[in-house]
C-alpha cells in the first residue's frame, strides 16, 4: 500500500535496467482467520488516494446524468456535447473491465514526475479486494486479459489494444497495477491452475498464509482506537506522494546480488530444479520492500531528495522477505509447477536421429552387392537393395567398381 504512493520513483537494479515499486500481494487463509486487518489498513492507509479520486468520480458521474438527459430529451439532445475530461483516478475496485481499466491506466499521468526514460510517469493503479472468490467472479469473461496484465503489471510492461468498438481505449498502454488481494485456499487454487501455472504469475506474487486458528477463540476485546495511529496512517500517503526519481541504494543492490548468486549455487549443488524456477524474480520482491522501509524510516530525507542510508537491519529485513517469498511461493506452488514441467518434456520430445543405419553400415563387409543388403535385413529385396547402394553412392558412402559390386568408402558412416 505504501509502495503504491512511491510511484514515481524507481531504482537501478543489478541487471542495469530500471524498475518501479510493483505489488501483487495475496493473503491467503480459511474463513475468519484474521484476514479482515487488509481492508482496516486499506481504509486508513489509501484515504488520500480515495480522496483525490473524489472529484474525478464526481465528474464521472454527473456526466453519466447528462448524457441520460440528453438521450430522454429530444429539445436537449442537439445541445453541444459537455467536454470529456480524463480525470486521473488511481482507486480502482477488482470487478472492473479491461477496457475501463486500459483508460484509468492511460489517464493515470503526472506530467510533473519524469521518468528515467525522460517521458512523463504513468502512476499506478490500485486495487484491495477482500475476496478474491468475488474477483475471480467478475473475471470470467476476460479471464485471459486479466491474468496477462497482472503479469506485465510486475515488470511495468505495456500492453497493445486495438478493438474498433468506440469505447475503446487503443494504444500501447504501460501497465501499472498494484493489487492486496485475501482469499481462500480454495479461491487460490482457482486463480492460478495446472494448467497455467507455468505462464509466470506465479513466480511474481507475494504471499501470505495466515497461520491456523482451529479450536481457538479470540480475545475479548472493548471499543479502542488510536487516534495518533490512524492519523499518521492517513497522512503517510500524502508524504510519500511528494517523493519523486530515482532511489540509490547500492549497499542493498549488492546484497540481493550475493543473495541470489547463493540460491544459485544452491540450486545447482541440490539439482534442485524447483528452487531455480522460483529463485530468479526474489530479488526483485526483496527491493521493493525494503526501499519502502528504507524510505518510511528517512521519509525527510526522501522528500528532500537526499542520499538513503542501508543499514545492516535493512539487509537483514530484505533476507527475511527474500526467505518469505521464497519458501511461500514454494509451498503453494512448487509441486504444481513440477508436474506442469514433467507434462511439458513428455508432451516436446525432440525426435532422436536413428542410429540404425549407422550401425548396420559398420557392420558390413567393405565388398557390398544388393544381394548382401538383403541378407542384413537392409533391404526388403534386390531391387530396393540396388536403389540404397546408388543413394549411397551419391553420398559417397560407396563407389561402384567393374564387377557391379560396390565398395565401402568408410568403416562406419562420419558425422
């Protein structure tokens, strides 16, 4: 959540490319397990992005009532139009279609914050939704577009649309959405299924399984609010809205490196095939996190735009977010992401060259007729057995002498 507001910034990570503050956060538990503190925290954290997207709503609807009057009335209908504004509304709920979400995406432009690239940044998009059983409901139709931005989403890659339907927003659209999602087990394993496991989402989610709470009772509990707490909270996002450019953290850049030369090495000592799978987008997950701590703990620094300070306790948060990430991706999916692996090698399975040939012509005596082809089992009858030794000679494998024989070139065929 607080990530979302440091959508203007980004960092340099260690593969020399430049990446933004990108979520797709899923808690994960049984029915009242405690999953309801997201959409508490949701409600005090992102009041000042709902708050800004007030009045770009406001107008939304109040041109939705002009249109309608327009159409009920014939007198009105030939007024001139109301001029259509693009409001930047960033708030933006799960059961939203793929065309509205391509223009809350194109509209969503600060022309303030520019971007490593020298273009005004395309903001992020935000998205909490407690029940991820209702998201995968209002999805059904546009299964496919969802599951493909949600993957762009984590690298901030663009999508092309081109529909010739007026409501269409076309372009090439980058791709920002930030999602807190909390769902079941069993609305998990309908999100991401056998039989994609493998297209990649997987790999970028950060997940949380809410620890069990079987036989338990909670505590009871009177009325209490901390109102210093929520004030804080309510008023984060609007300091972390004034941070702009680039983040220099090297210290923790290096960190993840090692890090994730480690599990390589792991990886490759174990033959631990699952490991590598999961290993390679850790670092990503490990920076985006521990820049926000970094941040949240110098925010005057941040806004003033002065160099960030890596401590040893940032490395070690960023190892235990790595550790997390990893071993939750591991268990969710790692059996289904094996099977789905052993499924694509049976399913490709080059086709090996015949070794058959080679090896009968080794065997051969180095004087050959038709008759001795035969005989090996080369050849079903003469006639055919005279119709190999000439394609054997034009490859040169034999030579035909005066005798009408035909003599081997080689002991056994080259590579």
């Amino acid at each position: 959540m607080m990530g979302s507001y440091l959508t203007r910034c980004w960092w340099e990570h260690f593969d020399g490319k430049d990446y933004r503050l990108s979520f797709l956060v899923y808690i994960v538990g049984s029915a009242a397990s405690g999953k309801s503190f997201v959409p508490q925290m949701d409600a005090l954290l992102m009041a000042p992005m709902m708050a800004s997207d007030r009045v770009g709503r406001e107008w939304e609807r109040q041109y939705k009532e002009e249109m309608k009057k327009r159409a009920a009335s014939s007198k009105n209908a030939k007024a001139e139009a109301p001029e259509q504004q693009h409001p930047v509304i960033r708030y933006v709920p799960s059961t939203i279609s793929n065309a509205m979400l391509y223009r809350r995406l194109t509209d969503a432009v600060d022309p303030s914050a520019i971007g490593p690239d020298g273009q005004p940044m395309h903001l992020h998009c935000y998205t909490c939704e407690a029940e991820l059983a209702t998201a995968l409901r209002a999805q059904q139709g546009s299964w496919a577009g969802k599951l493909d931005l949600e993957c762009k989403s984590f690298q901030n890659e663009v999508a092309g649309v081109d529909y010739a339907n007026d409501q269409s927003v076309n372009g090439i659209i980058q791709v920002n959405w930030n999602q807190v999602v909390t769902g079941t087990p069993d609305a998990m394993s309908r999100k991401i299924r056998p039989s994609t496991v493998l297209d990649g989402l997987a790999t970028r989610l950060v997940l949380f399984l809410m620890p069990s709470n079987d036989f338990a009772m909670i505590a009871r509990r009177k009325a209490y609010r901390d109102h210093d707490r929520e004030c804080f909270l309510r008023s984060v996002g609007l300091k972390l809205e004034q941070i702009k450019g680039e983040l220099k953290a090297e210290r923790l850049v290096d960190f993840c490196y090692q890090y994730e030369a480690q599990l390589a090495k792991d990886a490759a000592l174990e033959e631990d095939l699952c490991l590598d799978y999961f290993r390679k987008r850790i670092p990503l997950i490990m920076m985006r996190y521990t820049l926000v701590r970094i941040v949240m703990r110098q925010l005057d620094k941040a806004i003033k735009g002065e160099p960030l300070e890596v401590t040893d306790s940032d490395l070690e948060f960023a190892r235990l977010i790595g550790d997390w990430a990893l071993m939750a991706q591991m268990h969710f999916f790692g059996q289904l992401v094996m099977d789905a692996l052993e499924n694509e090698k049976k399913s490709f399975v080059p086709r090996r060259r015949s070794w058959k040939i080679r090896e009968a012509y080794k065997a051969l005596p180095s004087e050959l007729t038709p008759e001795i082809l035969v005989e090996n089992g080369l050849a079903k009858d003469v006639n055919r057995a005279g119709e190999t030794l000439r394609r054997w000679g034009i490859d040169g494998l034999v030579k035909k002498t005066d005798k009408k024989t035909y003599v081997k070139q080689f002991k056994e065929i080259p590579e």
